[in-house]
C-alpha cells in the first residue's frame, strides 16, 4: 500500500492509483475498494467523488487515452524535415507507429483506453489545437482521434493527397492501425517475432499511406 492519503486532491488520488492498477491489470483491475485502500481512505470516501465503478473507470480510461494521445503528440514534434509533404507523411507514420508502440509497450493501459468506459472519441473535438491537443478542465487532454484528424488536415492543406479523399479518412486509418495494434496485444498475431512484427506494422502503415 502506498503511504495513506491525508490531504490535497482525494480524486486525483483515486485517479492515479487507478492508473497504477490499470498498468498491470487492465480495466478489470480498477475497482474503488482498490484505489481507496492505495490513497489510504474508505471506500465510502470515494463516492463523493465518482458515482460508481464505472465512474471511476471512465476517468482512468480517459487518462490512459491521453497517455496515448501524449505519446503521439511527442513522436509527431520529433520529426525535423525541410520538405512540408514529406514531413507531413512522416508525421502521420510516425502517430500510427505511436499508436502501436503505445499498445505493444503498455497493454494495461491500451485495453482500458478502450474499454467502453471512455469518452466517445472526438467527444472533446471542440477547440482542439493543431496538433490535436485539447483543454479538459485544467489541464490538457490529448485526443488521438482529433490528433489523427488534424494529421489528415494537415496533409490536404500540403497537397499531399485530395481534398475529397479527406472526409471519411480518419475512420479507415484508425481501424486499420487499430486492428492491427488490437491483434497484436489480444490476437492471434501475439508473439510475433521483432523482424515478423516490423514487416506487420510497415505493411499496415504503407497500406493506409497509398490508400490516402
């Protein structure tokens, strides 16, 4: 048990110890008996601040969400190249191989991002920034689904690909890079050798790309 908590924020208590077990646990791992024994409280204490368990996992998926979303803000901002289209296709790769990493590296977290319990996505679309990135009370929320959409904005206003192949893009990209991440932690494609892996995770990409 971590040191008991005894002043501050008793949500974002809950929240963070919530994140710890959805870690190594996934979704089924967040229950509110077990963040308040971590933050050290009753778990009566934890009803004032979410409704029910499925409260409570709802504002961990969220979190788990925006680590992803953080993630491919940070791969995006690494690319460095003088051409706007081809920094353009390298930054959507580089999102989609955010995507996969992200999934591959932190599964816990990946299952609960999507385990129902979270926002809808694009549920925050409103007032998202150019990379996506968007203000949920005070602090920012990284949405992948409005950090994809921006990509794709982006990559019609270079001239990378037609403006009336854009509506629509972001859902054939997503389940694409999607599918494969959710095969890879939950399917049939588990285990699959480093070399196998990077000819899967090229392939998909390069799909998506031509079919763009």
């Amino acid at each position: 048990m971590s040191r008991p908590y005894h002043h501050g924020n008793l949500r974002e208590a809950l929240v963070t110890g919530g994140l710890d077990l959805a870690r190594t646990g996934g979704p089924g791992a967040v229950v509110l008996r077990a963040v308040s024994r971590r933050a050290g409280v009753s778990h009566n204490a934890a009803y004032r601040h979410f409704a029910g368990h499925e409260d409570l996992v709802a504002a961990v998926a969220e979190r788990c969400m925006d680590r992803l979303g953080q993630l491919m803000i940070s791969r995006s901002a690494a690319v460095d190249l003088p051409d706007e289209v081809a920094a353009a296709l390298a930054r959507l790769e580089a999102i989609g191989r955010a995507y996969v990493d992200f999934a591959l590296t932190e599964p816990g977290w990946f299952r609960t991002a999507f385990c129902g319990s979270a926002p809808a996505p694009g549920a925050h679309a409103a007032g998202k920034g150019q990379d996506g990135a968007q203000a949920v009370g005070d602090r920012p929320r990284a949405d992948p689904y409005a950090i994809l959409s921006a990509h794709l904005d982006e990559l019609v206003r270079v001239g990378a690909f037609p403006a009336d192949h854009r509506p629509g893009a972001e859902y054939a990209a997503w389940s694409a890079v999607h599918g494969l991440s959710d095969l890879l932690v939950e399917g049939p494609l588990r285990g699959l050798p480093d070399a196998e892996l990077r000819v899967a995770i090229d392939a998909v990409l390069s799909t998506v790309a031509r079919g763009l």
